[in-house]
C-alpha cells in the first residue's frame, strides 16, 4: 500500500573493464582481511585534493585504520554507486560540498568520494549503541566518502539496515538517492491514493525507472520520456513497459505540435488528470511536458540534464495555475531523516518481496589489488554516451 501523503591512463571503453549486467541474485561479496600487527585495517580510497575532472584530480590512496573505539565503527564497504552528482562534486559544481581533511594522512587536505553505498560493520567501539558487528550500514547524509575499502565513522554519521534478509548488497547499496527520489516525488506533491496520470522525462534513468515501478504498484499510470536515439528505442520502451509504464515516447515526439492530442486520447479524452511532471532535463523538453499537465497539476525538478533553464509560460502559471516545485534528495533526507529510513525500508520490503527492481548496474569489481587505472576508468566512462547501466564498485577481497 502506498504511504498516506544519488594513475590513470588514456581513457579506454567503459566495456574494458570487463563488468557485468548485475543480476538480482549477486549477494556473495567475498574478502580477505588486511590486517597490520597492531591490528590496523588496510584502505585503499580514491581522493581528490583539488576540483576537476575525475580523470585529472582522482587517485588512489592507501592508509590505515585505527581499532575502533568510543562510539566509532570500522567500516568494510560492499558496494558503492557511481552516480551523476558523485561526478559533479568532483568537478566542484554540486551544492553539497565535500570535506577536505589531513585525517588519511595525505600531504594536502583531500576528500574521498562518493556519496551513496552500503557498508558491513567489522568492529564497533565500546560506546556504540544501535550497530554492532555484522549489521549493514548506508550514510545518513551526503558527503560521507563511498568510494574507498573501508572507513571509520561515528555511530551516529550512518543508518542501520534492520532487515537485510533477502536482500543483496547491490540491492540495499543504491537505495538512499534513486528510489527515494522518486518515492517523495511521487508521494509529497499529490495523493496517490487519487489516481491518475504522471508524466517524466529522463524515464530510463534510475529515478525514472523506480518513479514507473512505485507509480504502478499504487495504481498511478505514466507517461514516460527517453531520449531519441539512433537504435535500440522499441527495446528500450519494452523494457520500461515490462516495469509497468503505461506510454513511453521520445522527446521528439514530446516536442511534437500534435503531442498534446495524443495525452488527450491516451487520458480518456482528458477526463483522467495528469496530476505530476518530473523533470530531470531543463530547456524545451521540460516547458513541452509541463504544457500536458492539468490545471493545479505539479511539476517537479530534480535534475538540469541539458545544462538549460526551465522556461515557465505564463498562461500556465495564470490559467492552469501550475505549481513548479524543486526537490533535492540530499536536503530532504538532512531534514527528514525517520522518514529516510521508513522510505528506504519500504523500498527494501518491496524489493524483497519481488516487486520491485533495481536498475540495470555494470559491476566495476574493487579488490586490493585493483589498480588506480581502472578505478578512475570507470568513473569517468559514465559520462560517455549511452550507458547499460549504473556503474557500481563491488568490492571483493578488500
């Protein structure tokens, strides 16, 4: 039911790196414990000291970990995504800024990485009182660090996993910013419980694609936007229509003079209300989709993929009295952090019970003997064109 209401050489192909589609039974993440005689953990973490592209700025850094004591926790992390505005923070145009700290030993103040991933727990100090060993972990804010084998942290920077029976690390590692982007979306701005039409563009990303799957279970029916490409549509919005999407379209097609007519037949003669945009796109695309919307309808921006502003027509905003909102899963979950976990955990209990899916990952395996190569490889072929999926590094004998 619903509720009521995220070294390197000459840049090679991603597909070198020899990562595969992930399947939904991945769970076993092996590892061999580097352990120095004083009892200190063995971390490899990529860092950055200065802003720029991960090509030019990342490297791999190896430190130690002291034993865990107070309330503090020794980190061993699983599985760890490489997402959109992981990318953008390393270049210093995100909002949420990392800190810059001497804390791994490095000669300048550096940062680690990576905001989203889910972690098992090897030790816990004396004074930790929710997490003990064995439990799993994901960061409560951004700016936490993923991208590394292990940390240290207090109790209080991380969110336990309750119940991570049934579930795989891949599974629990990229649940904190896509699906809960999409989960408020679609349930703070309107009551599902009325029904209805929603429309997004960005439909094959990992919002667009959790926004579809929730959408359906509550009984929401959508239309759904990808980018026009020179093969592989038809397949694509099979796929997307296997997760329950009700019309998937181009944005050419969205563009069209005729578009709004085609919304008309598909909306029962415009009797079911389009009652939610969500906009991850900016320009025109964005201003073409708030025009099918119904009057008092939502439009939400969580995303500027074209770099262009949302353009706002006044008669929409006059005679249809459309409502532009913005929505920042980082600054939610700051403020509302019971209502991450009770979001994160029904997620997790619908996917355990098979209804709903992670999006497609390409595994980028980190063992300790990974080189800074291929890490730093891996990041930066995210932002070359189409991709099979989210990259995510799995860590194995760390």
């Amino acid at each position: 039911m619903p509720p009521t209401r995220s070294l390197h050489a000459a840049a090679r192909p991603l597909a070198r790196l020899a990562p595969l589609l992930s399947s939904p039974t991945t769970s076993a993440f092996s590892h061999r414990r580097h352990i120095s005689a004083y009892g200190y953990e063995q971390a490899k973490a990529l860092i950055f000291s200065t802003y720029g592209e991960p090509k030019d700025v990342l490297s791999l850094h190896g430190h130690s970990i002291s034993p865990a004591h107070s309330d503090n926790l020794t980190l061993r992390f699983l599985a760890s995504p490489i997402n959109p505005a992981d990318i953008n923070q390393v270049q210093g145009v995100y909002p949420s800024k990392p800190s810059f700290t001497r804390a791994l030993g490095t000669a300048a103040p550096a940062a680690v990485a990576g905001n989203e991933g889910v972690a098992e727990v090897l030790s816990a100090g004396s004074g930790a009182k929710t997490v003990a060993k064995g439990d799993w972990v994901i960061a409560k804010a951004p700016g936490f660090g993923t991208w590394r084998t292990h940390a240290q942290t207090p109790e209080a920077a991380v969110m336990r996993i309750d119940d991570k029976a049934g579930l795989t690390a891949l599974q629990v590692g990229t649940v904190g910013v896509n699906p809960c982007t999409a989960y408020r979306m679609l349930t703070d701005y309107v009551d599902v419980r009325d029904g209805g039409w929603f429309v997004q563009n960005g439909a094959n990303s990992g919002v667009g694609r959790a926004a579809i799957q929730l959408g359906h279970l509550w009984g929401l029916k959508s239309i759904n936007v990808v980018r026009a490409r020179p093969e592989g549509v038809e397949g694509l919005a099979r796929e997307l229509k296997d997760l329950g999407a009700d019309v998937v379209v181009t944005d050419e097609e969205l563009q069209d003079k005729g578009f709004a007519e085609r919304v008309k037949e598909w909306t029962n003669g415009g009797r079911e209300k389009v009652r939610l945009g969500l906009n991850c796109v900016g320009g025109k695309p964005a201003t073409a989709m708030a025009r099918v919307l119904s009057p008092e309808a939502h439009m939400v921006t969580y995303g500027a993929m074209s770099k262009q502003p949302v353009m706002l027509p006044a008669g929409l905003l006059i005679f249809k009295n459309i409502h532009f909102d913005g929505f920042w899963v980082s600054k939610w979950a700051e403020r509302n952090p019971a209502e991450k976990k009770r979001t994160v955990e029904d997620v997790l209990s619908l996917t355990r019970k098979g209804l709903f899916k992670d999006a497609p990952v390409l595994e980028v395996p980190w063992s300790f003997e990974t080189n800074q190569e291929v890490l730093v490889e891996a990041v930066q072929g995210t932002l070359e064109g189409f991709r099979k999926g989210k990259g995510v590094f799995v860590f194995q004998n760390t």
